[in-house]
C-alpha cells in the first residue's frame, strides 16, 4: 500500500493531470457525492446548490496543492466542520477519483 502510494504521487506529480491514473471509479463517486456531499458542497461545475464558504469540487480539484494523497489523507480524518464520514476505503477512492476527473 505505501508503494502504491509513492507511486501514485510520483505519477501525480511527473504527469501533471494527463494521463493520470484514478484510483477508483470516477462515476460511482460522483454518485456517492450526490448521497454525502452534495449538503454542503457544489460537486458538479453545473450545480448551484451548496453552502457559501464551502468550497467547489471543482476549485478544490483546479488548486495545485490537491493530490490524490492529500485528498485522501484529508477524508481519512475527522475535520470540523465536516461530518465524520463512515466511507469505507474503496468509496473514499471512488470520490477521490470522482474530484480529480473535475480538473480536466
Ligand atoms: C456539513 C457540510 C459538509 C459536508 C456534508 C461535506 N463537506 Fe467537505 N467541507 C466542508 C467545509 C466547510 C470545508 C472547508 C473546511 C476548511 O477549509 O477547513 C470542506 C472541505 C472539504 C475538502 C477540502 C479540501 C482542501 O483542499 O482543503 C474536501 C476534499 C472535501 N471537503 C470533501 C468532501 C467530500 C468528498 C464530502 C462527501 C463525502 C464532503 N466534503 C462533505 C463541509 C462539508
């Protein structure tokens, strides 16, 4: 798993957003955004619901400083104001790989 890690960030960080490869099933997390986040975050670049001050998917995707490591560290640990998820490991690439596919 660390390897995997490692990997990931590598390509993350030497393919920058081209041909990067998802950890999960892009659609399967926009679905599970729709169920979970959808209360507080606008997911699609189309929505207009979603709370002020919350950011988009889209800008967490477009910032720089998003990675799938740091996407994943972040939904693996509790962070007011967010509700502590119970999502298991493969959802939480499911949603990772739902974010990243926003930066296109
Ligand atoms: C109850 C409201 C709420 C819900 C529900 C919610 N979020 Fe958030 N989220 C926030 C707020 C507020 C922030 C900004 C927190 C901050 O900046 O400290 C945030 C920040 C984030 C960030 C931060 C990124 C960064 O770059 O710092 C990510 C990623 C994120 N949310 C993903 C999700 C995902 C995925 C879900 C659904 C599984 C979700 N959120 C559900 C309120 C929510």
């Amino acid at each position: 798993m660390a390897t995997y890690r490692l990997a990931a960030l590598f390509m993350l960080a030497s393919s920058a957003a081209a041909a990067q490869t998802l950890p999960g099933d892009p659609d399967q997390g926009r679905l599970l955004a729709q169920q979970s986040c959808i209360s507080c975050h606008v997911i699609a670049p189309q929505m207009l619901q979603g709370l002020d001050d919350v950011p988009t998917f889209a800008a967490i995707a477009r910032n720089p400083a998003t990675t799938e490591l740091r996407l994943r560290v972040f939904l693996q640990t509790p962070h007011r104001p967010m509700p502590n998820f119970l999502m298991s490991l493969s959802e939480i690439d499911h949603v990772i790989s739902y974010i990243l596919t926003l930066r296109r």
